[in-house]
C-alpha cells in the first residue's frame, strides 16, 4: 500500500518479493487528508479470489530472506490468527517480542496497545470484516488502533513474529508520525528462516518497555470482568516486588551503567531499569514457549536474543536522537541491557529463596472509590508504597474497620475536586478518627478519563483533531498526576498533617495555552484553536475567593508534565477507548 509520492519505493518492495506476491494499491484519494486508513481499507479489500489470507506492506518496510516461507509455516500452525511481522522497538508489543526471544518463542501473543499494521496478515474473513469496521469508522483513529479493537472485539488471536520479518525503512511520514524520530524494528534478523513456527509465548501478565526516557511496565489487572491494564514505571513494580531499585541507580548503580552514562546521558540506567525488570519478570513469571512440534522446551537463539536486546536501549531513547547519535550508543547500551538482564534475574532468585521478605505493611487502608480505572491506579500504587490495601463499598464493611479510609468518590466529576483521607490514632480501627482533605485540582494519567480539560485535549490530539481551548489560554491549570496524587495519599496515611486541609493543586501550576502546547509536544502535533464560547466571552478577573490552603509539607509532585500527559494518552488510546463507542 503506498501514495503516488512513494510510488518508486512501493514498486522497489514488490519487486524484491516472490513474483506475483505483492502488488502495489495506491491511496484511492491521494489529494485528500492524509489517511493510513483509507489506503489500508484499499489494500484489504484487495484480496486474490482463491486466497485464504492476505499480507498487507506498508512501502517503507524491508523484508527478510525467510519472510513468505515463514509466514506460510505459520498460517498452517494458526489459520485463525491474525499475524503481526513487526513491532518498534519502544512498543509493548516490541517488549513482548523481547520476551519470546528469552523464550525461545516464535511467536508472541500481542499484548495491549495498536496491533501493527504496516506488515501483516489476516485471514480471509477477518481482512473483508475489518474492511466492513474501518470504513464506518474513517474519520477517527488510526488503522493501528482500530485494528486492535476490532481483533479484541472479535476474539480473533493476534501474535507477533519473533525475531520480526520486517524493517522499518525511513523515507519521511505522510501521516504526520516523523515526530517519533526513527522507528525500527525491535528484532529483526534479515536472514532468520523458517522453524519451529508453533512455539509460542502467551498469556504475558507484565510487560516492562522503555519508551519517551523512561522505564515502563504495564501490568495486567488481576481483577475480575474484562482484561484490563495498569500502566506503572518500573520502579514502582519492581518496588511492589520488593526489589529495591534506591540501589541499583545513581551513585549506587553499577559500574557499567556509570560508564554507559557518559556515552548517552540519561539512557543507561533507565535501559538498566527495563532489562532489570525483565530478567525479574521472566524468571518470577516461570516464562515457557509451547505448542511447538518439536520435542522438548524451544532454546532461544543467541543472535534472535542479541538484536533483542540491543533495541532497548534505542528505543527509550528514539524520539529525542538521530540515528546517528543511537548508533554511536548502541553497544554501550546493549552492555547495560545483559548486565541488567542478569541482576534482574538474579533479584528474582533471592526472592524465591525461603525468608526472603518483601514490604513491612502498614495498617490496613479501606480506598471508596476503588472499583474505577482511576481508584484501580491508586490502590495498586498504594499497596506498592507498602500499604495494605482494600477496596471498600459505602454503608457495606465486613469484619473490622479499617485503621484509615481514603475517599476518591468527589474525582468521579472529572474537574478540580478533592480527597479525603481518615486516619485513624495510631492505626487502631476504632481509635478516634482525624480526617484530613487534600484538595487535587486537576488530576490527569492513566486511569483519567476524557471528561476533563485534560482529557478532552489529549483525546482530540490522539485523534489528530485540533486542540480546542475552551478557557482563555491564560486561564490557570494545576496539572496532578495520578501517582503523584498517590503519593500524597501515601504520605498523609503515615503521617497526618496538623492542619484539616491541604493543598496539592499549587505545586504544578501552568496556563491552558501552555498545557495544550506541551500537548502537542508530548501526544502529537496538531493545531491549537480557541472555542467560539472563548473568543467572544469577555476577559475578566475572577473575583478574590478565600485563602488557599496551605500545601502538604514534605511532599513534591515527581512527574513531569510531558511525561505524564504521555501516560495519560497511552492509557485512553489502549484501555479508556474501551470505555465509549468508536
């Protein structure tokens, strides 16, 4: 599938296959707005009359040596499936990939997020339904998203090659995506042939990636109802492990990742982090690819696990670098992903040890509020700060009360509000109870919805909608992440502020212009527009209202804006888009 300006290089890539293998499809309104999608429901609708499944190129890819044999080995092990030959090296699906290498896998279950798009293949009857899907949906999302949901919604299984089949080939973004920088592969081994195409890795439960600088870690929710994400650093997750990351970063981290620190300024312990992480994990989680044809446990191939491991580092690094400066960084970082690789595992086998303790808890918290995506973040990055956590349900308690009761029912407006903490006199259940209220404003990040100011602007730029303000631009904002507010929360149950109420809302402080500008920067670059409502109303001051309360000592706000609108878009684009129709 190309556009009439990257005809040469579409017709470069058919030649370079099998005759008769791939055909070119031209974007049927090459004038119009630039729309993967429209180009994609083209090249789908393509389809040969006697074919039983159809593989859709993007024009910038490069194709391995072993891609058609591979694939055709891998429809007769999955018919059914839906068959992704790439992922980008900062994506979960790419972390994913990662792991199926460990595994000797090849083949991984796709986790949450876009399914990729640009080399793929369905079957027959899932390309002309996702043909049906996308045209009632062409002026939304991308093809990536879309495709994901309309997977997830028909139960169809979606894997992801391991190593890929496919290359990322730079020749600019039509669509508006060169803002990512280079976008390349997570593992690709150009000479990888078919074998043991029915190994695969699946039912992956945490899934660490190094993505815009920082170490990531989804995390499935154990809870019941649909599956469903938790999106955390992975600090946090490797704290609620009880593996101590205070150690292994800044003057207490290795020599390696010192060293590598030099090469790529504030790229090593974050890549330290990720690998560590993954080591942990893939031991903790007891790792195993199945269903191969062959006899005994797949062995990972050491080149596959290689190349796997030297895109970590790259890819947490990708928005902000050249290829040129990744690739003056990139065997520093592949040493700093091994080492950290190993101490991760080595951090999950002194855990299995026996007397091999984790948290010291503190008295039981009762959360209000809790069955939210929102009260779902709280608790879990709760009961990582040590905290024994408990969902609760107002005038319902069984057993005894709980030692304090944090209330996060006045969030649910999706404005500024409040939360209120209880906190019981030393941690006895029926002690006389101090309340104390922290007011919020405006919270934001995973588990947010798109109600809010926030909201409704990373919603529209993820759709490549123009921002709309619909407050003056220098009408105040008080920007609070989610873990942030967490934190806070964590702070006031050990240690009750003398005063009644406190303030969160002045510690991050920035104008609407300047929040939907770091939107742009930090979702995607769209257009900044001022509401009709905005434009004509008349520039007031607001009236003097009573004093602010004081802010909560000892605490400060850790995540940055960027950083955390970047979560808050991650969050709506693979699990709030469930929450409304598309």
């Amino acid at each position: 599938m190309t556009h009439p300006k990257r005809l040469r290089a579409a017709e470069k890539l058919a030649a370079s296959a099998p005759p008769g293998a791939l055909r070119v499809v031209m974007d049927p309104d090459p004038g119009g707005r630039p729309s993967v999608l429209r180009t994609a429901l083209a090249a789908w609708s393509a389809i040969e009359e006697d074919a039983t499944h159809h593989l859709v190129v993007q024009d910038d890819m490069i194709l391995s040596a072993g891609l058609f044999a591979r694939a055709r080995a891998a429809i007769e092990q999955m018919p059914d499936a839906a068959l992704a030959l790439f992922a980008l090296w900062d994506s979960r699906n790419g972390a994913a990939v990662r792991f199926g290498a460990l595994a000797g896998a090849r083949w991984v279950g796709a986790v949450n997020e876009y399914f990729p798009c640009v080399a793929i293949v369905l079957p027959r009857n899932a390309a002309a339904g996702f043909v049906r899907y996308g045209r009632e949906r062409l002026d939304g999302w991308p093809d990536d998203i879309l495709m994901y949901r309309y997977l997830s919604a028909r139960g169809i299984p979606s894997y992801v090659s391991v190593p890929n089949l496919a290359e990322h080939e730079d020749h600019g973004s039509i669509s508006g995506n060169a803002f990512r920088g280079p976008r390349r592969s997570v593992c690709f081994v150009p000479s990888d042939l078919p074998g043991d195409e029915g190994a695969r890795l699946t039912g992956l439960r945490v899934v660490p990636f190094f993505k815009h600088g920082v170490a990531q870690c989804a995390v499935r929710h154990p809870g019941p109802g649909p599956t469903r994400w938790l999106h955390l650093t992975c600090e946090q997750y490797l704290d609620g492990a009880g593996v101590r990351t205070a150690g292994r970063t800044g003057r207490g981290r290795p020599a390696i990742v010192r060293m590598a620190e030099g090469i790529a300024p504030g790229a090593a312990d974050a890549t330290w982090l990720t690998a560590l992480t993954m080591g942990f994990t893939a031991l903790r989680e007891g790792h195993r690819a199945d269903g191969g044809g062959t006899a005994g446990t797949p062995l990972p191939d050491a080149a596959v696990v290689r190349e796997a491991l030297s895109t970590v580092g790259p890819g947490g690094i990708s928005q902000g670098h050249t290829e040129e400066q990744i690739a003056a960084c990139r065997d520093a970082l592949l040493r700093v992903a091994r080492e950290g690789l190993d101490a991760g595992r080595e951090e999950a086998a002194r855990l299995r040890a026996p007397g091999a303790r984790t948290h010291t808890r503190t008295p039981s918290v009762e959360v209000l509020g809790a069955a939210t995506p929102l009260g779902e973040h709280l608790v879990r990055t709760l009961s990582d700060r040590g905290h024994r956590v408990a969902a609760g349900t107002p005038g319902r308690r069984t057993g005894s009360a709980p030692a304090a009761t944090v209330d996060l029912r006045p969030l649910r407006g999706g404005g500024p509000a409040s939360v209120r903490v209880t906190v019981r006199a030393n941690g006895a259940p029926y002690a006389p109870a101090r309340v104390r209220t922290l007011l919020v404003g405006d919270v934001y990040g995973p588990g947010c919805g798109r109600e809010s100011r926030i909201g409704r602007m990373v919603w529209e730029a993820l759709r490549s909608r123009p921002v709309v303000l619909d407050d003056a631009a220098e009408s105040p904002v008080h920007p609070l992440h989610v873990r942030d507010l967490a934190d806070a929360v964590s702070l006031v149950l050990r240690t009750p502020p003398s005063e009644p109420a406190v303030s969160l809302a002045e510690a991050v402080r920035c104008t609407v212009g300047e929040l939907a500008e770091t939107v742009r920067a930090s979702v995607r670059p769209v257009a900044v527009e001022t509401g009709a409502a905005t434009a004509a109303a008349p520039r007031r001051a607001d009236p003097p209202g009573p004093p602010d309360p004081p802010q909560l000592r000892g605490w400060r706000p850790a995540v940055g804006l960027a950083y955390g609108l970047h979560t808050h878009a991650q969050w709506l684009a693979y699990e709030g888009v469930r929450l409304v129709p598309l």
